[in-house]
C-alpha cells in the first residue's frame, strides 16, 4: 500500500468505528425514547384510575353509600398524595421531552 492508500484506510476505519459509536448511541437514544413513551402510558392509566376514584368518590358524596363504596379509611390521602407525586413526574418528564423537541428544531 502506497501512504496515501494508508491514509484513507485509517480514515475509512476511523469512520467505520464512528458509525459503530453513533449508532449504538441511537440505539440507546430509542430505548430511551420508548421508555419516556412508556412512562407516559402509565401515567394516563394513573390518570384514568385517579379519575375513577374522583368520580366514585363524587358520587359517595352526592348520593351516599347506595350508588357507590364508602371510602376505604386512607384512601383520600393516599389519592392526594399520589396526585402530587404524579405532578412532579409528569413535569420533568416533559420538560425532558421538550428539549428533546427543542434540539429537534434546532436541526430542522
């Protein structure tokens, strides 16, 4: 091999491994997106089930025990603190994503 053809092989494989790195780094980015996706079903299931048990809750008062379950002792406490935690998670979260968006938009 000539200096030249030297050369361009060691550039050849210095890209070559720079493909390996980005790609598993997309990977990892992927998995990372789908775990935020995942997070983000969960907490709409949390959601619905919180709802749930407003609702429930709403009727109990309005109408008594008759048309809905009395309260289980803790229940109202438990609910209310998982909505605050809930609210933590939820705005980080997307804060996160809004960056991600933002980023996006800077390469458009």
């Amino acid at each position: 091999m000539t200096v030249q053809q030297d050369a361009m092989h060691a550039e050849h494989l210095k890209q070559a491994q720079d493909h390996f790195r980005w790609r598993k780094d997309h990977l990892e980015a992927l998995a990372t997106l789908k775990r935020a996706e995942a997070a983000l079903m969960l907490h709409e299931a949390r959601i619905v089930g919180h709802e749930a048990e407003i609702a429930r809750h709403e009727e109990q008062i309005a109408h008594g025990t008759a048309d809905a379950p009395a309260d289980q002792a803790g229940d109202h406490a438990r609910m209310a603190h998982a909505h605050s935690h809930g609210a933590e998670h939820h705005l980080g979260l997307l804060n996160a994503i809004k960056a991600v968006a933002a980023q996006l938009e800077g390469q458009a």
